[in-house]
C-alpha cells in the first residue's frame, strides 16, 4: 500500500465518477483498524452482539461508532475526513514515522537530529500537523472535554476555553500526551487571534449583508459539471455550472428547469456580490474578445479574477481547471475516453452493489421483525393456554369444594 496515504482522497478522479482502485485500499484500512482490539467496541443490535468502530467518513468524522459493513459503505459514499491521514483514532500515535506518511515532506533545513530540541517539548512542525489534524474536530472534542470537566464538579464555561482545566480530561479515543499538547497550542495568545481573525472572515458580509461563498456544498465543481449532465443529457457549459453553485435556490431552480436566460444577469439573484460582479465581468469580456457568450475561455477567467494566496481560482476551487470549464481533462489527467466509460460503469456497479446490500439490509431488518412478532405470539398463546389450564383448574376445585 502507499506510504503516504494519498490514496485515502482518491475516490473519485477529476471528472467525478467513482475510483475502482479505492476499494482495496479501504479494505485494508479496515483489517488494520479490526487487528487492534483497541479500537472495537461491542454493543447488541436486535438481541445480537455485533462489533462497531469509530467511522472517519466525512460525514461521521469519527464520532458515530458503525459496523464493518456500514463503515465501509460510508466511505464508498462520502470518503475520509479531512486531514487523517495519521490514524490516531484508530491505533497510530503522533510518533514521527507516523506523521512522516504525511504526503508533505519535511524540509532538509529542519531534518536534523537536533530539531525537536531547539523547539522544546513539540516542535513547529508538530504543532502544525496536530492543528491540521485537528482543525475540523477540535470543538467537538473541546467540548466533550468540558463536559467531563464539569461532571467532575470543574467550573467550566460554555465557550470551552479554559484549556487548563480541559486538559486534565482529554476525550474518548485522544491520548493523555496528545490532548495536553493539544491544549497548549489552543491555550496561546497566538492562536485566539488567529480564531477571532478567523471569525471575522466567516461573518464577513458584502455590501448586500450576505456570507455565503457559493450555495453547492461540499460538492466540487468537477462533480456538479457530472451532475448537470446527467440531468440534462449533455455537457453544460462553465457558465452554467458557475451559476449552479451561486445563485440562490429560486433562480438555480430555474436553471434547472431549463428556465433561466444565463445572459441577463439582471434577473438573476446570487449569493453574494462577489459571484454577480465574476459573472457579469466575463460575460462582457466574452462580448468584447469573442463577439458572444456562446464559447468559454478558460485563461480569460483566471485573469479575471483575483490571486488567491491558497492558490486557487475562485469559481473553480482545486479542481481541474480545463475539465471544469470544457468537460475535457487536462493532458495532466492523461483520461482516455475509454477510461471514463470504465469508471462511469464501475461507479454504476458500486451503485447496483450499495442498493442491493441496503436491500438485503431491508430484508433482514424485515426478517428480524417477522422472527420477533413470532416469538411474541407464541409468548401470547403460551399465556392463553396457562389461563386456560387455571381456569380448568379452578373450575374442578369449584366442583369439588364449592358445594
């Protein structure tokens, strides 16, 4: 298997159908974590005992504890969280051959024998991997934290920053040692002020009072463009699969209906003002260097909007910048057509397989309830039958003595 894990965010590939080669990778994600005794629980599901997990799909993010299969299936569906790949939740310590599966090395200027002694107990790169690693949990941990803090008679506050009372109570399934380092990177001044900078840029409105970003979720915009296709029978064009994920819910019903004039930008409400200003420059600049809306250019989007220090393009995010605007990979992705039909058949078969093992899930749940109503019964006829043979009982006493 991969060393550096990058395989844990392959399931889908860059034109959005499902990746057959991710199967055997969450199968052997799975026989690690079942070889440990420590990450399974047990717990009895209609009168059977049956052994459970914590699920690090992203929708679960390793709170819900699930079966195998039901594990298994959830990371078919949504895929890992974020940032796991260090399974510390499931056996792996924060040692450095585990944070070395990292897929971003360690620079030769801090590889010497010496780095975590110039840094004290972590060094900066630890406490980078652990607020990576944690920067979509931590409140829930946090807060998990303070609720055991405060059945202990702690006095806790509901903003759950008092990190050296919580600290002296990690979370179910956080080491000792992790979560005391933990609580002192969130215990810095340095790090209140990144939340509150942070919180500012999430309340951060236009000039219209709006937040959203953009209205299509956790779906990337290479898996919209699929989407739309599917639902319309041909490619949509980028404009169209811009406006998708902006517009606000009644106009991108129209747009789904079909309903919706994508060159009056006048009738259409977006989610912010950033997204209506994107949208209306390139539609004018299409007029100017092309004569019409009717083609896409790609590089005339990148120049039109502005450099993101993460990198990205706004309206286009990581995904492939070409297979977003075209439909048509990049010649990084080297995709055959061929190669995309055989996708698009396997994520059709996975589809077959989830529908039929939640129907053969249906049937025994069915079965389950069958078996039970069974048994109830012939608990009822027991009664029936021990009233009757009382009642006979009595009567002859009744003969006997009643005279």
């Amino acid at each position: 298997m991969s060393s550096d894990r990058e395989w844990m965010y392959t399931m889908r590939i860059r034109n959005g159908y499902f990746n057959p080669a991710f199967v055997p990778y969450v199968k052997y994600f799975l026989d690690f974590v079942f070889e440990n005794p420590r990450n399974i629980h047990r717990r009895t599901k209609d009168g059977v005992e049956v052994l459970i997990i914590k699920c690090p799909c992203a929708k679960c993010k390793n709170r819900c504890y699930k079966t195998r299969e039901e594990v298994e299936g959830h990371l078919y569906a949504k895929g890992f969280v974020d940032d796991y790949k260090v399974w510390h939740l499931h056996g792996e310590s924060f040692d450095t051959q585990d944070v070395g599966q990292c897929s971003n090395p360690i620079g030769s200027q801090h590889a010497g024998e010496d780095t975590d002694d110039n840094h004290g107990d972590y060094s900066g790169y630890d406490q980078m991997v652990m607020e990576s690693l944690f920067q979509t949990q931590h409140p829930y941990y946090r807060k998990q934290s303070s609720e055991r803090a405060q059945k202990a008679g702690e006095n806790i506050t509901q903003k759950h920053l008092k990190f050296r009372i919580i600290r002296n109570y990690p979370p179910i399934g956080i080491a000792d040692d992790v979560w005391h380092k933990l609580c002192d990177i969130w215990d810095t001044e340095e790090y209140r002020k990144k939340c509150e900078i942070a919180a500012k840029n999430r309340a951060s409105a236009d000039s219209n009072g709006k937040i959203s970003r953009h209205t299509a979720g956790s779906i990337g915009y290479d898996e919209i463009r699929v989407r739309l296709r599917d639902l319309w029978g041909k490619e949509p064009s980028y404009k169209e699969i811009f406006l998708y994920t902006h517009l606000n819910k009644e106009s991108k019903a129209k747009l789904r209906a079909r309903e919706l004039d994508i060159s009056k930008v006048e009738e259409m409400v977006f989610c912010n003002d950033r997204a209506r200003k994107a949208f209306d420059d390139y539609l004018k600049e299409l007029r100017v260097v092309h004569g019409s809306i009717d083609t896409e250019d790609g590089s005339m989007w990148r120049r039109l909007q502005p450099s993101s220090s993460k990198r990205r393009i706004y309206g286009i995010g990581s995904s492939d910048m070409n297979y977003v605007v075209t439909g048509t990979p990049s010649s990084s992705c080297g995709i055959a057509d061929s190669f995309v039909e055989q996708r698009k058949a396997q994520e059709k078969i996975c589809k077959l397989e989830a529908q039929m093992e939640e129907e053969r899930m249906q049937r025994d749940d069915m079965r389950q309830q069958m078996e039970e109503q069974k048994l109830e019964m012939e608990r009822q006829r027991a009664e029936i039958q021990e009233q009757k043979e009382q009642q006979k009982l009595f009567q002859e006493f009744m003969k006997k003595y009643g005279k």
